[in-house]
C-alpha cells in the first residue's frame, strides 16, 4: 500500500493484497449465495443514454469510442460524435443502473423477486483521494419484485449485509437506517416543499456541521430560522430500537407521508434489533444526498474510522425499472469493496498468512527426478495440497530458500535410503522440522493448507 | 443463448447460464492455485503507448475519456487530444501487455520465478461475429523468470492447462505445440528470411487452405513454388510423440536455429506424450500471427469444434518485459473463456441443475413465524445449506408453485401437532416426497446442496 499507482486513482495489488481482497469477494459470495442471491454480471459499458436517465447529471463518467473512429474523427473523414449522443458508450459508474436495465431487457427470463448479486468493477473520473478510485469493485445485492415487493425485503437485504459484512476481518460496523418518505413528510409538515433541497443539505451535516447546514437551508431552501431548527433536529435523532417513533412524535409535527415512514422504519428497525442486534440503529440523519431512493435508506460507518465515510449504501426504489406500465420495485445494498480493502490494507486490519497457493514446493535431488516428483505433487494435490515442483536438482539450502523466499511453509525432498529404495521427507521451515511422510497420505495442518486471511492482531 | 445482445458484441448471461460460466472460471481459478499460481488483477486501461509497443499496431482498442474532457473540447474550450497521444488511455485487448507492464512496475515486490493466473474481462472493438466477442473474459497463466527461466516451464504450463481443461465439461481437447526457432530456422534453412511474413501466410493455413497459402507465399513473401512447397509440408507435421523430428530431419533442410527449436520442442512433446497422453500432439502448422512469441507456442482445439478456433493459446517470450538492462523471460496460456461458454452454453455441452443457489424455501402459514422461519433457514445456512424464507403466509401450493418456478428443490414447513406444538416437515417438489425434519440436522442430499454444472447427457 506504500507503492504509488502507476495510474492516479487505479489500484493494482500485490499477490498478498489480492488475497485479501479476494477473502473478502469469496465471503460476500458465500454469504450472499447462502441467502439464495444468484450472481449475474452486466457488461462494463452502457449507452450514455442509459447512464444519464435517472436524472444524475453525473458528468465524471468515461466515455468509450473505437480509436479507429476517433483516428476517422481526426483526420477529417468521420465527423466527431456529439459528446452528449445518448447513443455513445461509456463505462458503468455503478452496478444498479446496468442492472435495472438487464431487468427489463430479461424480464421474460427471471422469477421475481429476482434476488441477484453482483460484484464488478465500476468507473468514476473524480479525483482521487483517499477512500476514492477511478476503477473499484462495488458488491451489490439487490431484490426486485414484478408490481409489487414486501417491505419485509427492506430489512431481509440488511440482514445479510450485517451478516456478510460481519463474516469479514474488518471489526464493528453499524448500518445506520432512515426513511425518504419519514424524512420527506416531515419536512413538508414544517412548510418545506422542497424535499430533495432540504436532504442535499442534510447529507452534508457530517461534513460542514450543523450550524453551515442551518444556513445551507435558510439560503438555498428559503427556510425560516425555525424551520432549518426542526429539520436539524430531527436529522439529531439515533436509537438503536424504535424508540425513534416517540421521539419524532414529540416534535408535534404530523403529515400522512412522516407516518407512512415512521411505520416503514420502525418495521425494519425492529427486525434489525431483534435480528442483528448491535449492527443497526435508526439514525434520521442519513440522506443519500441525489439517489432516487422513495423509501428506506441505508448507510454504514466501520466503527473507528467513520471519516472513511459509508462502506455500505442503498434504499428502495418505488421503480427500480419499467417497461411500458409494468414497474420493477427494488431495494438493495452496495459494498465498496475497494475502498474498504484499501483501508484494510492501509490499516494493517487483516493480512495474508503467505502470498502464494502453494503449500509444499517439492525439491529435485536429481533432474532426472521430475516426472516423479511431478506424481508427488499430483498425489498432494488430489487432496487438495497447492504443491509445486523444482524445475532443476539444486543444494537443499538453496531450495529451501527460494521456497522460504516464496512464503511456502513446506519442501518436499526425495532421497535414497542405504538400499537405494526411495524415501520421501518433508520439513516444515518455519520449525525445521522434518519427517518421513507418505506423498499418498500426508496432509499438512489445515491452518496451513492454504493462505488464510485473518484480522491483525491488536 | 437465442436471446439477442442489446449491444452486439457484449454477451451477458441470464442466472443459469451465468453458472456455467462461474462454474468454468471456478474450476480453472481450483487448478491454477493448486499449482501454486497466484492470482492478481491488473486495472482494466493502459496507456495507449503501452498497449502498442508490442508493435501490433491494433486499432482495434477501445479508447477512453473523461466524458467532461469530450465537452470541454466539443465547447472548444480545450484542444482535442491527438488519437494516437501515447498518455491516452484504452481498455486492454488481453491480459498479457497489462502482466508485463505488472511485472516491471512491480519486480521489486515479486519472487521470481512469479507464477500468476488472471481472469478479466478485456475488450477488442472488432466486427463482432461467432465466437467473437467485443467484451469477453480471459482466463492466462504465466510463469516469468528474473533473466533466466527454465524450459521445464514450456511443459509445466501446459500441463496445468491440461488438468484445467479436463476438469471441465467439454469433452475432448487438444493442445497443438509447435517451435517458432523450428519454424524460422526451417525456413531460413530453405531461403526464406522474412520468416514473420511466412508465418503469417502459414497462420492462414487452416482458414483458406495449402493452394491458397502456396500463392500467398509466393506472391507477398517471394517464395519460389519449390520453397512454397517446403514450408507447407512442414506445416504437414502432426505427431502425438516425438517422432515429428525425423520427419523434419527426412526433409534435409539444416539451420542452427531448426536444431534448436527442434530439440526444445521434442523435450516438451515428450513431456507431455508421458504425463497428459492424448492430450497434446506437435503440430508444426501452428504459427500464432503476429504475436510475437520466441520458442515454444500453443493452440488448444476443442475436438468436433474445430472451427470455433483456439480455445487456449500462448507460448513463450524470451523477453516478456525488461526494465533496463533486466530481462523477464515468461512462458504461458490464454483461455478465452467467454468463447467456450459461448460454446459450451449454444450446443448444450453443459447444464446447471438449477438457476437459483437457493436449496430451501421456507414457507410460511403465518405472517407472525417470519422471524421463527429466519431461524430454521439460519440453521440451514449455518450447514451450507442456501436457504430463503417467504415474506408472507400464502397457501401451500401458492408457495410451493413459487419455488417450482425459481427451480428450488425443497420446500419446509413449519405446522403444529395436535398439542400445538412446532412440527417442521420438508417437501421435496419434484418427487413430491414430504417428511418430517429438524433444522438443526436435516441436509439435503449432496448433489442438490448447491447448483451443479455438469456435462449433459449425449
């Protein structure tokens, strides 16, 4: 993580680094697939058409053209595209608008609720910074219904986030839970009509403070004094149970749409106490600034470095996708993988117990040795064992030196007893400890069978 | 596989086809990492000065550029940049020019010899037709020296591409070997010293036939007919053993560089004759275009597929990467995976047993046992046994109608006896087979645990 990418804001790893990003892909994998999530991947470019309708004018996004048509462009024979033609290719930004579109195109094929996910690169032109890429791998769930969808998925997706994220080397995390329709009723019961004004402030609160917000408010959303005052205090409320409901009740404002959210999120904040406790509070704060949630939405801080901002986002769509009237509801999770590996890297918060497969590296006594000691490793690997052979006879220390060099705990050595029958030893050189061992029957400790991602010790 | 790609050229696969393509990559990651390769990703842009400086002069790349930057220039506030501007960046076309660029970024952090697996996406802009895809994923291994590595590797990557492939679904394969000093010196040794202009004419071999490459040789390589004639009965060789070398012998043409490739090929024919019988032959018409390999080169056919191309190639760079005066030497193997999932998924080769990980359905007879539903399924999970519970009560057959349809094999039911108290049964929906069960113990047969990929019956 000392290394400076080649490429600002393109993250590469080394083998050992990319063993604890793929720990944590494979246990998001398990997790997800244990819960009945099939995983499905969308191709990395969209039409410019299809990145831009949901209304984000997200320019930071990259476009894709064949250098042969731009080369047409630049000498004169093909005229430049329009940079704006909603038929131009650009790479996906995230994984949800690339699958709102696989829906509807595949509607025909999937059984809803369609559980799906999905773990991809996705592309962003922002500068970067820390906890910010250009390329990074998002891993999304999501449940979308045909018409209709059981708020009960809002807190079914939570629960195996809390699960999966929990199964991770990454210490405590908290999923911080509002509601768009509690947040949007409320400030329309205080005379507020502009709804996704008032939460473009709001979201800024964690970063500017309460007091910019206040006059974030009364200057771009005409609030009075009173009015930035009730929308604060509200976004001031965090229970870890529904107690949040009495709270807001206390505030005496009333509007059908603050009911209609309390009711939504106490449902899902009760689950997730009675479920997961310790993993999820109510916390009336969160905004999810310009994404086009209408219901629940989702944060999630890792406890001890919330300056990292969310590691786990998402909410509900009313109309994840259409086609024609038929309307796609959906609610789901985004994980930023590599903002969260890159943080566990940089804070040493879990590592590799080696950085190759290969658990036994099979020394040649003899060149003429490597067929057979190739029907070693076959016999090791047949159980499993990540075995690779020496390609020349070299000095044993030599050998176990470019296996300790490789961080292979074991070398496998081939001798000739005082009657010149074959006799196998194996030394384990971290102890240097060696024995006589059956290439047919040996296995090494489990804990060393291959590499294991655990959390550093503190 | 009928459905039409919304983007031609960019496949994307429904639930169950998406199986068999992780289940492919699955099987290859298991393989290369129990012979000890690592894996890592390289970002998906290089610099276009990167991407070229093999000398294939590939327009086929697919430029990319910070949409913001696009309008800059269209609103003339910023000049365009020159298409062939060596800092501009494009997608990688394969997974080679990325490695070596690793590598030398890199050497200061890697053991050598390195031995890496990457499996990516990578994108050619070219006419999309069978077989060809404009985004398709790869799957390489590689093995690079520092300065020198071993030609024990030539055979040593094959064999591990061997097992990879027969670990797989597709019935019968073969790697095709031959050797580019074999191929060069045979030529110079008859006269012929453009010998990449030869190796091109011969790469047309199988396309267009002998006739039409004896007059492509004569005509773009000025060949006499005689020369022609050589080269293409060379190109005749075709041995499962090494006996290719006394026919290249019979034919009386000598050049050191012939002697040379001559030996090393036999050594990796013979390898692979004794260790992967049937699996491999020395092919002398393999030539491999305008890569620009040294020594050894691959081809793998799938057999009664001939004409889907390779489905595995590679061979060996004497010089991968250099960085200064340090030469990294690298042999390894490509397997378009995408290619063969196409393949695999348009002849029915290979099946998943069903679309959807879940094993379970955990019903509901009343809306009030969710929760209670969530532990038996967390029980479930705790075994590995993918699990999910309905959100609301609905009739029997109602549910078990939905899981039939999402091709869940079981379906459990939590009731009561007679003195109300909680009895669990699970139904299995295709034999309609119904019995009592406890979540703490109950497991469904192996072979429905998970979906399984399996070649389909002839």
């Amino acid at each position: 993580m000392s290394r400076k990418a080649s490429l600002s804001g393109f993250h590469e790893w080394l083998p050992a680094e990319r063993l604890v990003e793929q720990h944590v892909l494979d246990t998001l994998r398990r997790t997800f697939e244990l819960h009945g999530f099939a995983g499905i991947e969308t191709r990395a470019v969209e039409t410019l058409g299809q990145l831009l309708r949901k209304g984000e004018v997200d320019k930071e996004v990259y476009a894709v053209s064949r250098l042969a048509e731009d080369e047409e462009v630049a000498a004169g024979r093909r005229d430049p595209k329009d940079p704006a033609d909603p038929k131009r290719l650009a790479l996906h930004f995230d994984l949800t608008v690339p699958f709102a579109r696989y829906v509807v195109e595949n509607a025909g094929h999937l059984a809803f609720p369609f559980r799906r996910y999905q773990m991809q690169k996705v592309w962003r032109g922002e500068r970067p910074q820390e906890g910010r890429a250009r390329e990074f791998t998002q891993a999304d769930i999501d449940v979308v219904g045909d018409g209709a969808l059981s708020p009960r998925y809002d807190a079914d997706v939570a629960l195996v986030m809390a699960e999966a994220l929990g199964a991770l080397p990454i210490g405590d995390f908290l999923i911080r839970v509002n509601n768009r329709k509690l947040a949007e009723g409320f400030y329309r019961g205080i005379g507020l009509e502009d709804t996704a004004g008032v939460l473009r402030s709001i979201d800024k609160l964690e970063k500017v403070g309460p007091e910019e917000v206040a006059r974030l408010l009364q200057e771009e959303v005409g609030a009075s004094p009173e009015q930035a005052a009730q929308a604060l205090t509200l976004a001031d409320i965090r229970t870890s149970d529904t107690s949040f409901v009495e709270r807001v009740r206390a505030l005496g404002v009333t509007h059908e749409l603050l009911e209609e959210g309390l009711t939504e999120l106490a449902d899902v904040v009760a689950t997730l106490h009675r479920r997961a406790p310790g993993r999820a509070v109510a916390d009336l704060s969160i905004a999810r600034g310009l994404d086009y949630y209408t219901g629940t939405v989702y944060e999630t801080v890792l406890v001890g470095h919330e300056q990292l901002g969310s590691i786990c986002s998402g909410g509900r769509y009313d109309a994840l996708a259409s086609k024609g009237n038929r309307v796609f509801p959906g609610v789901g999770l985004s994980i930023g993988v590599t903002r969260l590996v890159m943080r566990m890297l940089s804070q040493q918060m879990a590592v590799a117990s080696r950085s190759v497969p290969t658990a036994v590296y099979v020394a040649l006594t003899a060149d003429e040795d490597w067929s057979e000691a190739q029907d070693v490793a076959a016999l090791l690997r047949e159980r499993g064992i990540p075995a690779e052979v020496a390609v020349s006879a070299e000095k044993f220390g030599k050998q176990i030196k470019y296996a300790d060099r490789r961080g292979i705990p074991f070398v496998w050595f081939m001798g000739r007893d005082d009657a010149g029958a074959r006799v196998h030893e194996v030394k384990d050189i971290r102890s240097g400890e060696q024995h006589g061992a059956d290439p047919a029957d040996w296995t090494p400790p489990a804990e060393d069978l291959l590499p294991q991602v655990a959390r550093a010790q503190d």
